[in-house]
C-alpha cells in the first residue's frame, strides 16, 4: 500500500457559512487528493466530538483551526512514511492516536478528513472511480444507484421549529433512472413552492437543507400540502411518488413526553399518531419516531409500522456499532441512517453498514444539514451498495454537487437504481 508523504489540514466554511475542516493528503506515489467533512445541526448526543476552537473572538467559538493543525501536526507527523496495509489500518491508528472513545482529543472532524482524503488519493493512485475503490474495501462490487429521499419541506431544528417534525421528503418510485428522478423531484418542488406562495402568501424560504418551510401549523398540514404537490406536479402520490418524514423525534422530547405542535403524548400516543400517518399518506420511511433515549418504546413503533414502512433510527444509533448491536438485539429499527461523521472514521461506518447488513437491515446514507461542496458522499453511497441516499432538497450547491456526481456516475455506469426494500 502507498505510504503517506503529506497531510495538511485547512478551515474551510460549510453551507450555513459555518467552520469545517478539509484534509490534503499526499501520496508517496505522487497522488494528491483532499476531502472536507459536514456537520450536523439535529445532532444525536452519541455521536463523535467534534473539535471546535471555542474561541468566542472568531466565528462565535465554532472556529476549525485546532482540528486543522491537528491535521497537519500531530497527525501528519504520526502517519507520514510510515506503511499501513490500507485503510482500516490508517483509521485504526488514528483511533489508537486519539484515545479517546468519541475521538475528541484530535477531533473526529480531523480524523474523518484525513480518512476520506487518504481514501480519496487512493483511488487517483490506483486510477479508479472514488465508488470503485471504496466498493473495494468492503470487497464488493458496485452494481446499482441509491433511491433518493429527498427534502421537499422543513420543520424542527432545520426550519426554527416552526413544525415540529424535521423533514418531509418525497421518493420518487416511478422514476427508473437519477435523471429521471431529479426531473420529477424538481417538478414537485416547484409545485410546493407555487402552492406556498398562494396558500400562505410566503415567497420561496429555504431552510438549511434546501426544504421549503411553509409557515404550516401541523406535521399533518406539511403532509397534506405534500400530497397536494404531488398531484400538482402531474404525478400520482403513492404510485409515482411516496413520502418519507424524518421525525427527529429526539428534539421534541422532555420529561418522557413528545411535545409535538402543541399536544403532549406519551410515547404510545406517538407511536399511535405516527401509524395514523401511514394510513392517510403513502409514508415509505420513518426516520427517529421516537426519542434516542426512548428505547423501550422502539420495538413497538418498529412492530407498528413493519411491512409498511422501514423504522429507521438516526439519532437513536449515531452510526454507532456498539449501539446498531443494542438496536439489532431488540429489535427497535431495521434500517439505518448512516452518517459517516457520526462516527469519524470510514473503517467504522463500514463496520456499522456490515452489522445493519447482516441483521437483515435496509441502509441510508446521509450526508449533514451543514454539508460542502465536496461530493464524496454520491461516491459512497454508490460503492457501498446504499438502498437510498438522503441529501437534503434539489437545491442549493452543496447538495447538488451530490446528484450531479449521481448523474455522472449514471451517465458511465447505466447501473439501475436499487429496489425499495423489502418490507418485513
Ligand atoms: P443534521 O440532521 O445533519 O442537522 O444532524 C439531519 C437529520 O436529522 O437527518
Ligand atoms: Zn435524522
């Protein structure tokens, strides 16, 4: 394997002009490649640290030069001309580097950008497509395209919790190609924003992820008004498109009771509403319907929505394998959103995606509400095999730098998206 000559490390800013960190890496082979890394605003409180100056002087303490010079000291100086036997090894020694559990001594920020940048200058090493070689090191081959989820409207932490359910995203099914796809989702998205302007009188507002954020005062006006885009839009909702809510149900949560647009339920009232959901619209995905710290409850929500729709836990798993096993022992989700920074090294997203596998789970790659314009992510979702890939709405540069690598991808590969999953 290549050994390592350089690693610099740079403050960049994200979609919401916030800090983030990029990583160069230098091969000895003479490739070059750089990564930078997302953040999230509706964070589970498992997931790893990320290293932030904390130095009010500049940008209100959240400044990245600590997990930059991270970058290019101390990591630098550990792995540089020394030989790994690849990936998992360069990711493990980091880990070790660090020691802490959540990574917070150098930062899980500067480790993820070194291990996507030295995965990156691997592939420009080995002359292959990032998808390729990330294919590669779970040994598989890459033979189809993620589904997309995609945000039409926000609420929650995204949106100034105008609703409190966070995303309401659409799922395009009767679209066989990301062209195709794109095209209907773009359609749809118009309509919304047509419908908005004569329902409220509110001209185009976006919230951090692109999604509109029509001043609604229910979950259950978003989705009506998400059905009623649909068919605006030429299409027919639950044939041609479907819905997905991400309900980030841990943002609502006090005191064992979801305070949801008003009401208070205890989680069997919440569990209640969210079944009652899947009757009155064609909901395929269920993202955090419970709290990250309601684990009692997750089972029966998962019983109460199988074969309809996939419980799929975010915060309630962090991309965490220790806590994907708790979730896999219980039964409390089958599928899982995986976020690659959750975690902080792509050795462990890849062991989390491996463990949902095997349990028989379905997969979502996601990238962050605070996302760059960097596109690995369409390359991993790709390589690994994703069900569906979750990249916020089709708008807005950082997200489109997504689909557009999707639609090169597409444009070499002709691969077919990937079935739903099936529903258990
Ligand atoms: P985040 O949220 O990126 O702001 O944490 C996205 C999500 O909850 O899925
Ligand atoms: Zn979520």
């Amino acid at each position: 394997m290549p050994k390592i000559e350089r690693l610099s490390g740079r403050e960049i800013l994200d979609s919401r002009g916030r800090p983030t960190v990029l990583a160069t890496c230098l091969l000895d082979g003479g490739a070059l490649a750089s990564a930078s890394v997302p953040s999230g605003a509706s964070t589970g409180t498992a997931e790893a640290f990320e290293l932030r100056d904390g130095d009010d002087r500049r940008y209100r303490g959240l400044g990245c030069r600590r997990a930059a010079i991270n970058i290019s000291g101390v990591l630098h100086d550990a792995l540089s001309r020394k030989s790994f036997s690849g990936q998992a090894a360069l990711d493990q020694a980091m880990i070790a580097l660090d020691g802490t559990p959540n990574k917070s001594n150098i930062g899980a920020n500067a480790i993820l950008a070194v291990s996507v940048a030295y995965a990156r200058a691997c592939a420009v090493q080995k002359g292959v497509p990032l998808y390729q070689h990330f294919a590669d090191l779970m040994h598989a081959d890459a033979n189809k395209l993620p589904r997309l989820t995609i945000n039409l409207f926000s609420g929650g932490k995204h949106a100034g919790q105008q609703v409190s359910v966070q995303d309401v995203l659409i799922i395009p099914m009767s679209a066989s190609t990301i062209d195709e796809v794109l095209v209907s989702a773009s359609d749809v998205y118009q309509a919304a924003a047509d419908l908005i302007l004569h329902k409220y009188g509110m001209r185009l507002l976006t919230a951090d992820e692109g999604g509109l954020a029509p001043p609604c005062r229910s979950a259950e006006e978003m989705l009506e008004l998400a059905i009623k885009a649909i068919q605006q839009a030429g299409y027919r909702p639950g044939k041609d498109i479907f819905l997905g809510i991400d309900v980030a149900a841990s943002h609502f949560y006090r005191e064992h009771r979801y305070h949801k647009d008003g009401e208070v339920l205890d989680s069997a009232a919440m569990i209640q509403t969210i079944t009652q959901w899947l009757e009155l619209y064609p909901i395929l995905s269920v993202e955090d319907g419970l709290a990250e710290d309601d684990w009692q409850n997750w089972p029966s929500l998962r019983r109460a929505i199988a074969g309809r729709a996939l419980t799929l836990g975010d915060d309630l798993l962090c991309t965490n394998p220790r806590r994907i096993l708790r979730a896999i022992e219980v039964s409390a989700c089958d599928a899982l959103l995986l976020k690659v920074n959750q975690i902080g090294t792509l050795t462990e997203a890849l062991e989390a995606y491996q463990q949902a596998r095997a349990a028989g789970w379905a997969v979502t790659l996601s990238v962050r509400s605070g996302e760059t314009e960097d596109n690995w992510a369409a390359d991993l979702a790709v390589g690994w095999g994703a069900d569906q890939f979750k990249n916020g709405s089709i708008r807005q540069s950082e997200r489109l730098a997504k689909y557009n690598r999707l639609l090169e991808i597409e444009e070499s590969t002709h691969w077919p998206l990937a079935a739903w999953p099936r529903r258990s």
